[in-house]
C-alpha cells in the first residue's frame, strides 16, 4: 500500500503510487508505524531534494528519520513552499538564491534562513494551519507557478495551462486572458520564477492541446 508521502501543489500529503521526480522533507512528521501524525511540519526548511545522491539507501519512513516527501517535480514543490536543498541540488539552490535576490533587490545573497522564514509566512495560514491562496491576473504569472482553474491545480507554461494528478500533466489548454485566478505558489516563489529560476518540470509538461 502505498504510504503518504506524495505532496500536491496546494501542500497536502497523500498516498499514491507514483513516485515523482524530486524528493524532499519537512522534518520528522511520521511515527513508529510509518503513519503521518497530526503535524504537516516540523521545522521551517521545507526543502527540494534529488531522488539520488551519493549512493544513500534506506528505508522510506524510517522511524526516528525525516519523512521522505515526493513530488511530481520542482514547480509541485515550489508551489507547496518549498525551495532547492543546499547539500545535494547546490547549483540550483544558486540559482533559487540568485532569482530571489534580483526579485528583491537585495544588496547581498540572502540566507537560507531568512528565505525560508518569508515562505512560511506565505505559505502557511497561521489561523487554519493550512495552505495560504492568493489571488492574481493570470496574464502575468510567470511559467512555473501553479493557479486553481476549475478548482484543479494547474501549471502555467507559456500560452497554456496543464492540469495535475500525481501521475503527470494532462492536456493543456489555452490560458485565458484577462482572468483572474487563485494562485498556490507563495508570492516570494512567484517572484523567484519571474526573476529568472526556472524549475525543473516532468515529462508530461507539453501533451497536446485538447
């Protein structure tokens, strides 16, 4: 049976078969019997990892260990708050570190720390302890952010929006101008996106328009 581990663009942990291309955590949210407790974090890194790297093996769900989280791919990840891991995607965290600070206009690099602590408030309801939506005109949303369209998640790549499930992207559809939408990817992130962070999406990204 699969466990649930597998994360949705709108942050919700569910169980499905499909593994996805990145990995990531949240801190230790499972117990002895590899079930998810009540918590959906336990810290304020919320990062994006490889699903390899330097020949690590394990256990998923291990007791005592971080809880493994998978992700159709990095804009699913971007969009539940989530950003690049430092230890094994450094070149992409560079990238993330880059963007952000052109988006802000910072005078120096900003520190993980500081930008993990705007994601949560972004990304967090303090009240519902829930995924924070926004709202937006479509028109300038950059590729790479996720929107709700219908009440579906999906991603905006171009002239199109693509619809998600776990498994991969159904088929697109032309984006609508001059609509306004509900927007998933925190503010900060959408930012990142338009200053130039391009995240690495799955192989189902372009199917034909239906």
């Amino acid at each position: 049976m699969p466990l649930r581990n597998r994360v949705t663009p709108r942050g919700l942990l569910e169980a499905d078969s499909a593994r996805g291309d990145f990995m990531g955590n949240r801190g230790i949210l499972h117990g002895e019997d590899r079930r998810l407790g009540k918590r959906r974090w336990a810290h304020k890194t919320w990062i994006i990892c490889r699903t390899e790297f330097r020949g690590r093996r394990r256990r998923v769900m291990t007791p005592h260990r971080y809880t493994e989280l998978f992700f159709l791919d990095e804009a699913v990840a971007v969009a539940a708050g989530h950003r690049p891991c430092y230890e094994c995607r450094r070149q992409d965290f560079w990238a993330w570190q880059a963007a952000w600070q052109r988006a802000a206009a910072l005078a120096a690099p900003p520190r993980a720390g500081e930008m993990d602590a705007v994601l949560h408030r972004e990304r967090i309801d303090p009240e519902t302890r829930r995924q924070r939506v926004w709202e937006s005109a479509l028109d300038p949303l950059p590729d790479g952010t996720f929107v709700l369209f219908g009440d579906v998640p999906h991603l905006v790549r171009g002239g199109d929006l693509l619809p998600w499930r776990h498994a991969g992207y159904g088929a697109a559809r032309p984006r609508p101008h001059a609509a306004h939408v509900p927007v998933l990817t925190p503010p900060a992130a959408v930012a990142a996106l338009r200053a130039g962070f391009r995240p690495r999406l799955h192989a189902s990204a372009s199917p034909l328009k239906i």
